[in-house]
C-alpha cells in the first residue's frame, strides 16, 4: 500500500471515529439526570422558576433529544462548538484559551518522561546487575503503584509544605501581568516543576522499564555480536545499533500512551490546580455544561486520532522493516 | 458626604479598636493583596448573577446604593441619605453628587432606575424588588421607588451584591444583559476597583479606581484574587503565605489547622446576611415523614451536639432555625430536640410503627448534594439505626443529579444547606411558602411543605416595616416550623475569613463575608 493511501485509510478510520465520540458522549451526558439549568441555580444560591425555564428554552434543553442532538452534530460538522451555556463565551475560544497550558504540561512532562526513561533503561539495560538496575526497578514500581494524584499531593506536602521550594500551585504569578515575557516565562518554568513531575512519574517508570526491556532482547541478537566483532567500540554498538533499533517499541507506546497522558494531565491540573483543559473539563462536567464538555471531548479525541496517525510515519521512518511491507 | 464620612470615620474607630490586641496599625495606601477565591464566577455582573462566586469580586467592581455594618445598620454608600415615606409606599434615595463610572460618565438617578428594572427582570431572586412598580427620577440624583406595598426587604436589598449599580450607557445598548460582552470584559461599574484582567479559571486581577467616589479609599493599589477551589490547596498557600486572605473557608479540618498558626487570623465574624443554614430536609409527602411524629422522632434521634463537636469540631454554630443565628430574627427559644432515643422510640411506636424481629421498622433514604454534606448523611444511617429506621445514604454524581432528585420530589430525607440572602423575605420565605412548591426547582419548597398560617405570617412579615411586628411574626414562625418540622435544622455553615497577621488589616468582617466592598482593606 502507497502512503497515500494508508493515510487516506487513517483518517477515515479517525473521521468515523470521531462521530462516533460525539453522538456517544452527547447521548450519555444528555441520559444523566439533572442539566445545566440546576447547575447555574445551583452556583446562584437558588434561581425563581421562571428563571429556570427561561435557562433551558435559550439553550434548547426542552427540546426533543433528536433534535437536540441534529443540531448540535450539524454546528460540529462546520467546526462550530458552540456557545458554553455556563461561561457564556464560545467554546472555541475557552478550548484555545486552555489548551496552551495543558500541552505545555503534557509535552514537558513526556520530554522529560522519555529522556530520563531512556537513559535511566539504557543505564539499566548495560549493567544488568548494577545498583542502577536495581533503582530502576524499583522507580518503576513505584510509579506504576502510585496514583498521579498521590504522588502530586506528596510533593506538595514535601516541596510547598514543609520545605516551601515551589509555589502551591498556578501557572504564573498573577503580579506579574505586566512583567516581560522573559520574566513571566521564567515564572512559568518554575510553576511547572512540580505538575510536570508528577505527570511524568508514571511514563519514566514505563519508558525505562520499556527501554530496558527491549534493549536487553536487542543486545542478545546476532548483528550485536557482528558488531561487536568487527571491532566497534561499545558505546558507539550502544547507542547506533541497540539504541536506535530498540526505540520502535518506545515510539508505539507513546504514541499509544497520548490518550492516557492527557487523562492523566486532567488529574495532575486539578490537584495543581493548573488552568488547563483538564480543570476546564472538571468544571464543565460539573457543570453540565454540555457544549463545553463535548468540545473538549471532540478536541482530544481529534488531538489523540492526530498524535496516532503521526506515530504511525514515525514508525515508518525509524523502521526500514515497516516501509518494506 | 457628611454622612459617608462619618460612617468612615466610625468604621475606622471600629478596626482600630479591633486592632489593639495586636498591633494599633494606621491604615496605608498602596500595595497588592492576593487572596482566593474558590470558583470561576461565569461572570462579573452581580446585577444578573447571584451567588458569592461573582459577588466577590462583583462588589469590587460595581458599587451598590447602600452597604451594612455588622450591626446590620444600613451606612451610605452611592446613596448619601435615604428616606422611607411614612406609609412604606416609597423610599427617596439621595445619590452622592461627585460620583463617577470607571469610564469617566457621571451616575446618575437613569443609571439607579435602569439598574433596578434589569435586576428585577433578570436576578434569580424575584422577590428582591418584586413590589417595585416604578422607579422616578425627579432629578439626576434623586430616584423615587415606587412599591406596591411596604417592602421590608429593600434596603437590604440596595446592599452589597444585591444591587450592582451598572451603567446605562453600557447595558442599555439592547443586548440582552445576562450575556452581555461588558460582564467579563472592559467591566464599568463605580466600584473601588477597576478590572485588569479576568482570566477563567486562573484569576481575577482588579486595581485601585482613582476616582472612587469614597474619599481617600481604596487603600490598596491592586488585588489578585487566584481561583482555587480546593480547600487544601487553599490551606497550604494561606500558611506558606502565598495567599493574605481567604473568604469563605468553611472546611472544619483546615479551619482547625489554621487557627494554630501564629501569624494567620482565622475569624468567623460576619456572613450572617449570607447566612447559609444547613437542615436535614424531609420530603412531607413521602409516606412515611407525612407523620409529624416521625419527623421529631428523628429529630430527638439526631445528636446536634455531637455533629457540632465532632464532624464540626467546635468551628460551626448551632442553628436551632431556619433563620441563621446571627440574624436579629433568629429565635432561640425554639424546641431543640435535644437528642433523646427513649422518646424517639416511643414516637414511633405510637404513631404505628413497631419493630420487626431484626429491630427495624422502616426503611428511608438520605441524599446529599456534594462532598462536604457526606459525613453528615452518613451520620444519620446508625445513629438513626438505633430507632430502628434503616437509612440507605444515596450518592449523586454531581450537583445537577441532586438538584434533580430533590426539586422532583424522588426523595426521603437530604442534608441541605440553604442561604438566607439578607433579609427573610429573600432568601427563608422561599423554603417554607406553599406558592413555592415548584417542581424542577432546586431550593424552592422542595420539602413540599404547607401551612396556611404559616404562609399567612410570612405574607404579613414581608409586607410590614415595623421591626417589633416582624420580629413577633418571625418568633411565631420559627415555633411553628420547629413543631411541625418540615426540616430539621443543624448548623450554619462555619464560614471563616482567613488573613495574615502581618500582612493585612482591616480584613472584612461584613454581614456580607467578603462578599462586600474590600476599600478598607490595607496591606501592612
């Protein structure tokens, strides 16, 4: 199969896919009891009747579910969100307002989940019996067994609490509006210390353990021993035969893991109460506020449909064998 | 002007006295508060929004006609005098002559009038200016309410956030004003702070108006108010001093733990016009609680004290009513039902309900709405056991999933907590009047409740503005809902302001919380 098509195949895959997410999620948020009527009476102390119902006739709530649900697939089909019942602002612009915080989080954290986890398997993978094997499997352990929550609550107590290091939580220092970009930046970076952390727990235990895994099995094959005869030195079997060819399972995995690190992010931004998409997603679940809710959900599952399809020519150009087939 | 100045200069005298025990601080100009508060309000705009979310940094933004003391006694604000006509039938508001939007327009008795129709026609709370028929505008500072009848609620009602003064020549453009652009951007009210930046779910960045029409005040140059809405995280940033203050704090653990730190002030004083009272509410028209008897006999099951002292530990009052104990309606001399099992038990054998072979006579549920009511919920299924009534504790997802179940009637028993709003006629009429039994209302008579004297005080009480007669008819209420128990209440809410020591002077101790014009707040 040419690119071409293989590309054209994912994202129809991705495009159905899609529709599926949306019609899913509207059906299941629209079944639960309660809407987005209660919710603002609720955030008010008590709203009138009349209030009430002048709520869900502006918002179409008294509205059959079909038609409910036609019109709201047939705005997403010329890329309208909608308008957020709750925050009254388009749901467009909340989303694009968010959304830089959490790919900040999210791609630190994997940057630093993947390169710490590499070298830290690769460091495990050249001395098997090694102390560093050891601190390996031991990391990995614990972040596997920890939920993000926890260990985000544990540095909080240990660097906020008892050694105030860091900051509690946040993204910058509101007094700093109008300071330079460099300072706010600056700022930022010290602010996303600890979130970034926590996020990345859970993947440098997996990438580590990952990398060591599948360096291992890599070392033992024939070329390394081929490699090693002719005489090179063993950094370079190292890192330009056995690293490079043990990277596609790391590549797959990540990719895979997308959908996960941006659950996860949800999670981690709540407790550091970081003004992303995941404590948008939290208030707006809260909420009922519907159209928000489902923005959000279409995005990431577009961002998640996106990430896959590019691990895929990832894939394809660091393994000869796959463009082969 | 005399008369505003001498509130201050009285409101000054107050914190000073206040401040002997520490330090007898003169206030200062200038500096940067940073304090919390712990949702996205949707918007600014009191004047469409209820709720303290907005109310916080909406009664920075937009001043209102009058502000209260924490005697409850109505002090100038943008109105420099008032006067109620003889037969209550309308209240002459005098408007102080120098006073400015943040835009440079002077306000003007159009801008009361206006602000009062949008209020009445789009505030969640109708019965704030219900009887209001007209608002006249003899002059530019001069507005005329018309009432239908004496409307002892008003001047409550023309405080704080209540009645966000907003300005005609921005709302009145014809678009509808709950979804107005100027609620979240380039805000213009008359406030002591101008809005700098609302970033949702991040911050809500407000500095110094330089034309306040309050001489002298504000003393702070800007405040940052950060929104966190996690009580621990809160906690933490108060004690790591990353926050000076926090409204609002109601969460009996961090309360305690905050109370041991040397430099914070953690105060519970004020919040009684907000005055948020929680009860366990019975469904009156499920087949068993449509007994009154049942009713006492969980009452007398219940241990008041025990929930005070030990879910509460110690950081809550006692409400014996509906009505919030800071409130100069509150009645104390009500039945308590002090816990007593004995007679509990024979409530309930003589009104028919004996004990089945395992100690059980019935079964009923109890809901609650969001985390912080689950401890009591779950308090009531053994305590309630030991009367043989075998409680099932029913969880919601969510607030709209409660707010479903309770305002349909597909209830037993829940723990709710309700807000009085100021005066009776707003925020307690609501709970008991038979008119409000309305279906899919969350914090309407959802306990579906009647009583013809009992509507019949409430409509003599909000139509009346003898304090003696209202304060009569109010007792004669309270003794009639602690007998026939529609709700059996528990506490108001241990609302605390926490603020630094060091840092922060003055810090709001309104009726109001910190829902209440922060001008005299002032950085050490």
């Amino acid at each position: 199969m040419g690119f071409g098509q293989i590309l054209a195949k994912r994202v129809g895959y991705g495009l159905v896919l899609l529709i599926a997410v949306v019609v899913l999620n509207f059906t299941l948020i629209t079944i639960a009891p309660g809407d987005v009527a209660d919710a603002i009476a609720g955030d008010m102390g008590g709203a009138d009747a009349s209030v009430l119902v002048e709520i869900r006739q502006r918002y179409g709530l008294d509205q059959p579910f079909m038609s409910q649900l036609w019109r709201y697939l047939s705005s997403v089909a010329v890329m309208d969100l909608g308008y957020s019942y709750f925050y009254n602002t388009s749901v467009t612009e909340l989303i694009l307002q968010r959304l830089p915080a959490t790919l900040l989080l999210i791609f630190s954290s994997q940057i630093l989940a993947i390169s710490v986890g590499v070298l830290l398997g690769v460091m495990a993978a050249r001395k098997p019996n090694s102390l560093v094997n050891l601190c390996v499997t031991f990391l990995s352990l614990f972040g596997f067994a920890a939920p993000v929550f926890w260990t985000g609550i544990l540095l909080i107590i240990l660097f906020v609490s008892v050694h105030p290091v860091f900051p509690v939580g946040g993204m910058m220092n509101a007094a700093l509006i109008d300071a330079s970009f460099f300072e706010q930046s600056i700022n930022i970076a010290y602010h996303l210390v600890l979130p970034m952390v926590t996020l990345a727990s859970i993947y440098l235990a997996l990438y580590s353990r990952l990398t060591r895994a599948s360096m291992q099995e890599v070392l033992g094959s024939d070329y390394i021993r081929t490699a090693r005869a002719k005489g090179l030195r063993e950094n370079k079997v190292f890192y330009k035969h056995a690293l490079k060819n043990s990277l596609g399972p790391l590549v797959t995995v990540a990719g895979l893991q997308f959908s996960a690190v941006m659950s996860g992010a949800v999670v981690v931004e709540a407790v550091f109460n970081w003004p992303g998409l995941g404590t948008l997603a939290l208030q707006a679940i809260l909420a009922r506020d519907t159209p928000t809710i489902m923005g959000i959900l279409f995005f990431s599952s577009l961002v998640v449909i996106v990430v896959n399809i590019f691990t895929d020519l990832v894939l394809r150009m660091i393994d000869p064998r796959i463009r082969a087939e | 002007m005399k008369l505003a100045f001498k509130s201050l200069f009285a409101a000054t005298a107050v914190a000073a006295l206040m401040a002997t025990s520490a330090t007898a601080d003169e206030p200062k100009t200038g500096g940067t508060l940073t304090m919390a508060i712990q949702q996205t309000p949707r918007h600014l705009n009191p004047a469409v929004q209820s709720g303290t979310a907005t109310g916080v940094p909406g009664t920075q933004l937009f001043a209102s006609l009058l502000r209260y003391d924490e005697g409850w006694e109505p002090q100038p604000y943008l109105a420099e005098s008032w006067d109620v006509s003889a037969d209550g039938l309308s209240v002459t508001v005098n408007l102080v002559k120098d006073a400015v939007f943040h835009d440079g327009v002077p306000i003007t008795s159009e801008d009361v009038a206006f602000s009062i129709d949008t209020v009445k026609a789009n505030h969640p709370f109708k019965s704030m200016f219900a009887p209001v028929t007209e608002v006249a505008t003899p002059d530019a500072h001069t507005a005329v309410i018309k009432l239908s009848k004496p409307h002892p609620a008003l001047l409550l009602a023309m405080s704080s956030q209540l009645l966000a003064i907003i300005p005609k020549h921005v709302y009145g453009d014809g678009q509808d004003p709950k979804t107005h652009p100027a609620n979240s951007e380039n805000v213009v009210g008359s406030g002591p702070f101008k809005l700098v930046e609302f970033k949702k779910g991040e911050h809500v960045i407000l500095e110094r108006n330089e034309n306040y029409f309050m001489d002298g005040l504000p003393y702070l140059d800007r405040i940052v108010m950060r929104i966190m809405p996690d009580d621990s995280t809160r906690a933490i940033a108060l004690e790591s001093g990353e926050l000076q203050m926090s409204g609002f704090e109601s969460s009996p653990r961090n309360i305690v733990r905050l109370k041991k730190n040397a430099d914070l002030k953690v105060s519970n004083a004020g919040y009684a016009a907000i005055g948020p009272v929680n009860w366990l509410a019975f469904n009156t028209k499920a087949e068993k609680l449509s007994d009154p008897m049942v009713r006492k006999a969980i009452a007398y099951a219940v241990d008041r004290e025990f929930i005070n002292k030990a879910l509460n530990m110690g950081t809550a009052p006692t409400a014996l009513t509906g009505i919030h104990p800071g409130s100069p309606f509150y009645d104390e001399t009500v039945e308590a039902y002090d816990v007593d099992l004995a007679k509990a038990n024979q409530l309930l054998d003589a009104a028919g309900y004996n004990k089945g072979s395992d100690g059980m006579r019935f079964g009923l549920s109890i809901d609650y709405g969001w985390p912080a009511m689950k401890p009591y919920a779950e308090y009531m299924k053994p305590q309630l056991k030991k009367i043989g009534i075998d409680v099932t504790v029913r969880s919601s997802a969510d607030f709209p999933t409660w707010a479903k179940r309770i305002s349909t009637w597909d209830f037993d028993m829940t723990m709710d907590n309700v807000f009085n709003w100021g005066d009776p006629v707003i925020g307690v009429h609501r709970t008991y009047s038979s008119d409000n039994i309305k279906e899919g209302v969350i914090w309407s008579n959802t306990q579906q409740y009647s009583n013809d004297r009992v509507d019949a005080i409430m409509e003599e009480a909000g139509a009346t503005n003898d304090p003696a007669k209202r304060t009569a008819l109010y007792a004669e209420l309270q003794q009639i809902l602690a007998d026939e128990l529609p709700l059996y209440p528990i506490f108001a809410s241990p609302y605390h302001t926490v603020s630094s020591i060091s840092a922060v002077g003055n810090a709001s101790d309104s009726i109001w919380g910190t829902s209440t014009p922060l001008d005299r707040v002032y950085l050490k």
